[in-house]
C-alpha cells in the first residue's frame, strides 16, 4: 500500500447493531429453528451446532437433499429480512426503542476516514446493513472494496425493503486481481465485511449467500472474503495502530490470532467498548484461545452502550469525554 493506514481503526462485531434493536447470534439462531420444523435432519443439525452461519455452509456444500438445501436458504434468507426490517424501522426520535443518537455514531465513524494522505478502514464481522442504510455524512464517504453499495433509495429517505434482485453477486478472483486497495482515495473509509453480508451472492453462480464464519476454509472458499481476511491480517500487522472494538465477544478464533499476533509484533493497542462488567470481560477473554495475549494489548476499557455515550438528548456524555480523551487524543 502506497499511502498510509490510519492510525485509528474500527472494528465491530454483532452487539454493535444490537445497540439498534439488532439480533445477536442466538436470536438469529431461533428464527432458523423455528423455519425448518418439517425437515428432521436440520432440525437435528441445529441442536448440535448454534453457529448458523456454520449451519448454512454444512447444509449447502453437503450431502442434502434439494429439499433441505432450499429450506435452510429459505430460512436463513427470512432470518435476515426479519433483522433488516429491525434495521430499516429504526429512528432516532424522542420515545422511540433504542434511541441512539445516529449523529454522534456517525461523527465517531467519521473519525476513522483518515486525513487528506491516510486511508481510513472499518472493520466489522456483521452481515447487517445497518451501516449501508444509516452512516450519512457530507464530507466523508464510506465505500466496501471490491463490491457496489446499496442503491441509494434504500438509505434513510425511503427505506426500501432489499428484495433478491437488488442482491450482488461478488467479485472472482480475475476480477478482485486488479483492485489494489491503493488505489482508492484517501480521505474514504473503507468498510470491510470479514464475513460477509447480506444482499452478497456467491462469485461462483451457485447463489449461496457470502456468509462465514468460525471455519477458515469457507472464507478462504470466496475470494473477496479471503482478499478481506488478507487486508484484515496486513492493515492490523501496521506498527503502532490503536484498534477500537465495539460489540465483539473475542469468540472467533481466526480474527483473535491476528489481533494477538499484531499485538505481540507490531505494537497493537486495544480499546474496547462494551457494557459488560470490567470483571466479566477480563474473565471471558481470558478464557478464548489467544486471550491472554489480547488483554496484554488491552489499553482502554470504556463500559457503556453506544445509548450511553450517544444520549437521545444529544449533550456530550462523560463516556464520549473518556473516548476522546483515552482513545483520539492520548
């Protein structure tokens, strides 16, 4: 990469969307369940193995029937219509549900674009798209490498419902070859979806949709995902570069290796933002592979929900003042 990564970098996992209404794993989960009722072999399946995205990839590369193949699709594709219609319906508005002040989400968001000579990455493991619809700014734009964003009239405005003929087939490796990253404006932040997303279909035509998750051989089995999980490993293995996390639980061993392998040899610090007690968050980290080595990196701790640090009221929250004052100024 010819220009520089920005120092500061996002990440965020399934609690950030969580903020807005969103599903977490084991709520995605149930929808599932409760979709594949009349066929045993999956009802089985999802009794041994909660990681739908596992799931889905098991079912659709192995040994099933059509029938079953096209249930689990038809399952999962109503398991994240139902988490999108979450997300269209949000509003930020006084006595609404989960009134997160999107303007202050949005500055902060801003913030990790980079300057005039730095190129800006946000990372997330989220399939929502709740950023696509909701980040708005009048200086910076936020692009995802490789592939088109959603159209316009499904932004804020209008809302629209993403229907399968608005999905996109995601790029092959001839066409992902020459798309340097730096080739890309600065001053744009670079929003990389680790596992995927909906509305992405499969670049080999067998119209599965581009999640993965847990196993490396399915992200290594797309090539944008694999170019992503690349650029993931290369932007975080920089020198001196200050990760801040909202929402991610430290459960997916891949992404915990590159975090502790840039912490052990290129100086990564970590910030993480979370609700969780100070002592249940050492607790549970410290028990995932690599943890020991994460909460070495480990530099500033900020226990809040994004409501708390965004407040509906829209004044400037003493967790806003620690983020700043720990996170972009130290």
């Amino acid at each position: 990469m010819q220009k520089e990564i920005s120092r500061n970098i996002l990440f965020t996992g399934a609690g950030f969307t969580k903020n807005f209404g969103g599903l977490l794993a084991k709520e995605m989960w149930s929808k599932i369940f409760n979709n594949v009722q009349a066929y045993p072999r999956l009802r089985e399946l999802l009794f041994h193995e909660t990681d739908y995205e596992s799931i889905y990839y098991h079912v659709m590369t192995g040994d099933y029937e059509d029938e079953e193949k096209n249930a689990i699709d038809v399952a999962i594709f109503e398991a994240y219509r139902i988490l999108d219609d979450i997300v269209r319906a949000w509003t930020f508005r006084d006595g609404a549900p989960n009134p997160v002040n999107i303007y202050g989400v949005n500055k902060l968001i801003e913030r990790f674009c980079g300057s005039r000579d730095e190129i800006g990455f946000f990372f997330t493991l989220n399939q929502d798209i709740f950023i696509e619809r909701h980040f708005n700014s009048l200086s910076k734009m936020l692009i995802h490498p490789g592939v088109p964003r959603i159209p316009d009239t499904h932004k804020i405005i209008n809302r629209l419902p993403l229907e399968r003929q608005d999905f996109i087939t995601v790029p092959t490796n001839e066409q992902l070859r020459n798309k340097p990253i730096n080739s890309i404006s600065s001053r744009t932040l670079h929003y990389v979806k680790l596992h995927g997303s909906f509305g992405w279909l499969s670049s080999d035509g067998t119209n599965c949709y581009v999640i993965g998750k847990k196993k490396e051989n399915q992200i290594a089995d797309e090539p944008l995902l694999s170019w992503y999980f690349d650029l993931f490993t290369q932007v975080l293995s920089k020198p001196d570069r200050k990760l801040f996390v909202i929402g991610y639980g430290f459960k997916d061993r891949h992404v915990n290796e590159v975090i502790a392998s840039s912490i052990n040899n290129s100086n990564l610090k970590l910030y993480v933002m979370s609700p969780s007690a100070q002592s249940e968050f050492l607790t549970n980290v410290g028990a995932v592979e690599h943890g020991e080595t994460i909460l070495k990196g480990l530099s500033g701790y900020f226990p809040y929900t994004l409501l708390e640090v965004f407040t509906s009221d829209q004044s400037e929250s003493h967790g806003w003042r620690e983020i700043v004052k720990w996170y972009f100024t130290n």
